[in-house]
C-alpha cells in the first residue's frame, strides 16, 4: 500500500495530529490512521465482493485513503458522493476506536473527490466571475463541507469578490458577494 491527502474543509483543517505516546512522530500517527483505514476498508470489500486497490497517503496533516481499480466502486460513492461520506464516517469511527483520538482521514473511491474537486473549482471561478461582472450575489445549491471549502477556495482566487457560508446542515451553501477580495 502507498500513502496520499486531502481537505473537506473542516474548521481542525490545519492541525496536525497529536504524537503518539512514546515519542512518534505526528507522520508516524498518520500513516498509522492510514494502516487502520486501510485494513477496515479492504475488510469491508471483502464482505461485498468488490474489487480494489487500496493506496495510502499522508498529505497536509492527514491520511488519505484511496480505493480505485474496481467494477462496482461508482455503488460506494452513491449519488452526489452521500455513500463516500457515510464511509468516510464509519472508516473515522473504526481509526478513532483503534486509536483512541479523533482524526481526519480522507476516504477517496475511484477518483470520485478528486474529480469532483475539479468541477467544483471550476464552478466557484465562474460563480465569481459572473458576480464580478455583474455586481449581484450569488447563492449557490447546498454543499457538504468538503464542496463549500473548495467553492470558497476558487472563489478567493478572483479579485473583486468574496464568499460566505449561510444556512444550517445540511442545507449550509457558498454565497458569492461582490466586494472586497
């Protein structure tokens, strides 16, 4: 197994993971989490009957868990990604049971995070776009964390606009405003 990362734009996005008792390191913890996942996962499409390579990943201050190569991995991602998220969940749940401390693992299956990182930027650069250009706010549709992040990131990278987050979960969304950068 290798080892890769990514954010979904939780507040805890900077931190780094606490050393393990007895001097490990905080890369030593993290690839540890990703050991634990990893082996929770290959369980897990043991018991379904799916195929798949696991690759492991450490990246800005958390462990990355990858699952791609298999036929019927699209029924592990579900619609708009709500299966992926429900087990990245229970893949967080079984390393904090094993490790006793909260973490921040990212689960990936068949590059669904990574594409879908894609199309979100572009989106959030448009949206900006447009508000620039236009003057007018712009709500966008309701978003999990990782998505509003991302939106919040491309839209940092266009001058003359600035976005927030209203809303409760699940139903919290990206607006874009015109205005300072």
């Amino acid at each position: 197994m290798s080892e890769t990362l990514e954010s979904d734009g939780r507040a805890d996005e900077n931190e780094a993971p606490a050393a393990a008792e007895g001097g490990a390191s905080a890369q030593d913890v993290l690839v540890r989490e990703g050991d634990i996942a990893g082996d929770y996962l290959e369980r897990l499409l043991d018991i379904l009957d799916f195929d798949g390579d696991i690759d492991l990943d450490v990246e800005a201050g958390r462990a990355i868990v990858s699952i791609d190569g298999g036929k019927d991995l699209e029924k592990l991602v579900g619609q708009r990604g709500d299966v992926l998220e429900a087990l990245q969940e229970l893949t967080r749940l079984a390393v904090q049971q094993s490790t006793g401390t909260r973490n921040r693992l990212m689960l990936d299956i068949a590059g669904w995070r990574s594409h879908r990182r894609s199309e979100l930027t572009d989106l959030g650069r448009r949206a900006a776009e447009e508000v620039r250009d236009s003057g007018e706010s712009q709500k966008m549709r309701p978003m999990t964390p990782f998505e509003r992040k991302i939106v919040h990131d491309a839209v940092a990278g266009v001058e003359g606009v600035h976005s927030e987050s209203e809303g409760e979960e699940p139903r919290r969304r990206v607006v874009v405003l015109p205005g300072r950068s």
